[in-house]
C-alpha cells in the first residue's frame, strides 16, 4: 500500500523559545489539526485546478493512518521531524465503526441495484465538500442543482410517500437558494444571508436524503 506523508508548517507565529512551544503542544488538539488539514486541502484543490486533474481530492479528519502535532526548528520541520511531537486519537472513529453497518448494507443495496443512486446525492456531496471547505461560492451553485435535481428525482422515488413534508420544505426553499446562486454569478462573494441560505438548504437536501434510505426496503 502506497503512503504520503504531509507536514504542514506554520510560519506565522513562531515560539521565543522552548518551553512556550512545550506550552502549546500541552494544549493542542483536534482544532489545530482541523486547521492543519484544511491547509492541506487548500493545497490539494489548488493542485487539482493546476493539474486539471478531477481525480485529486481532498482528506478528512479519518484519512490519514498517523496524525501528529509538534514543534521544531526550521530544518527539523522542513524534513518532517520534530524537536516534540505527540499522536492524536481521534475519539470519534468509535462512533465511525457504529455507523458501519448501515454505510455497509446501504451499499450492499446501490452495488446490487435494490436501491438507485440519484443524481441529488452525489451533488449534495460535492456541495458539502466546497462548503466546508471554505468555497461558498462554489457551494452555492451546486446546492442549487442539487435543489433542483431532488425536486426532480425525489417525487417519482419509491420513497416518495414518506418525503412529502421534506418535499414541500425544499419546494419552499428554492428561491432563497435561487438568489444565493444569482449572487455567487454576479460579484462572486455571498453575504450572510447567501451563505446562510445555502448551508440551511444543504442541510435539508442531506435530511431528506437521510430520510429517502430510511424508508427504502433494504
């Protein structure tokens, strides 16, 4: 299995000296390492739109085998080492492997044909990804396609019966999101109310989807 190894560097505030490091790394935890990561994945959309390669993506916080948070002088860093380093757990992959199951037999029914793979699920997705990654911009156009192709797909869906006051929701959404898209076209920076539009609509795409697979026969 091939691995990466990345080290992030910030150069922004640097240490007077040892024991203020030893401070800091005492108290570090799952913050500095989500704003390690998103370092990380700035880098790698910038690489994807540079290569032009769509198969480049993003991690997340359950991707890498070994995550650390340390300290060091310049070389040390720059080679990937440490004057101190420790290994962060993450305390939430207990409740990833509970999820287990339901991720594995909702699998079993796509790669099986039992149940269909929409359109809306894989646009809330990469909705999802730009939004939390800091490109509302982005973002707000996908929700808006994925709005539109749930409107579209989810009525004719053998769950349809039990999505009714979830479709009736998103129909009342559409204009805000609508209006958030036509920002993000125009002077490309949404403001509060754009990007507040987006994330809630997102949210119940995602709900509804949510919904969808519980109502499914398995």
């Amino acid at each position: 299995m091939e691995t990466t190894r990345a080290t992030v560097v910030d150069l922004g505030d640097p240490f007077p000296g040892d024991g203020e490091a030893a401070a800091w790394l005492s108290g570090a935890g799952e913050r500095d390492l989500s704003a390690g990561i998103a370092v990380l994945n700035r880098a790698l959309h910038s690489y994807r739109l540079a290569s032009a390669d769509p198969h480049v993506h993003g991690i997340g916080r359950r991707d890498p085998l070994v995550a650390r948070l340390g300290y060091g002088a310049g070389e040390e860093v720059a080679d990937g080492l440490w004057t101190d380093a420790r290994e962060l757990i993450d305390a939430r992959s207990d409740r990833h492997r509970r999820r287990i199951p339901v991720a594995q037999a909702r699998l079993a029914a796509l790669l099986t044909g039992r149940h269909a793979a929409l359109a809306c699920e894989e646009l809330a997705l990469r909705a999802r990804l730009d939004l939390d990654d800091g490109r509302a911009r982005e973002a707000a156009l996908e929700v808006l396609i994925a709005l539109d192709a749930a409107l579209a797909e989810l009525p004719d869906d053998p769950a349809a019966p039990a999505l009714a006051d979830r479709l009736e929701e998103l129909r009342g959404l559409h204009d805000g999101v609508a209006a958030a898209a036509r920002a993000a076209l125009g002077s490309g920076a949404l403001g509060d109310p754009e990007r507040e539009a987006t994330q809630f609509a997102l949210g119940r795409i995602e709900a509804a989807l949510r919904a969808r697979a519980a109502a499914l026969p398995g």
